[in-house]
C-alpha cells in the first residue's frame, strides 16, 4: 500500500482544499442556475421528466 515519503506542507494542503472548495462551488452555482430555469419555465437544453398531472393519473 502506497504512503507518502514527506509530510505535506501547510501550504500545499491549504491550496488543494481551496482548489476543492471551488471546484464544489462552480458546480453548486450550476446546479441552481439549472434549478432556476426549470422554476421559471425557460428551460431549453436538458431534458428532465415532468409530473403527472392529475387528471392523467385518473385515466
């Protein structure tokens, strides 16, 4: 099993978990955006599955 020869420095760490932090950010800010225009109706682009109506479900 594979270990690390040198102990990582502080700064090496801090920047690879702030890389990390942005990489889940942007996607964060992707996936409201994509949330929003489904809310508002101007989707266009992607596909997602829409819910049955009621009266659809009574047919």
């Amino acid at each position: 099993m594979p270990v690390p020869k040198k102990k990582t420095s502080k700064a090496r760490s801090r920047r690879r978990y702030a890389v990390w932090l942005g990489k889940a950010k942007l996607q964060a800010q992707r996936a409201m955006t994509i949330g929003r225009s489904i809310l508002s109706g101007r989707n266009t682009g992607f596909y997602y599955p829409k819910a049955k109506s009621e009266e659809e479900e009574e047919e």
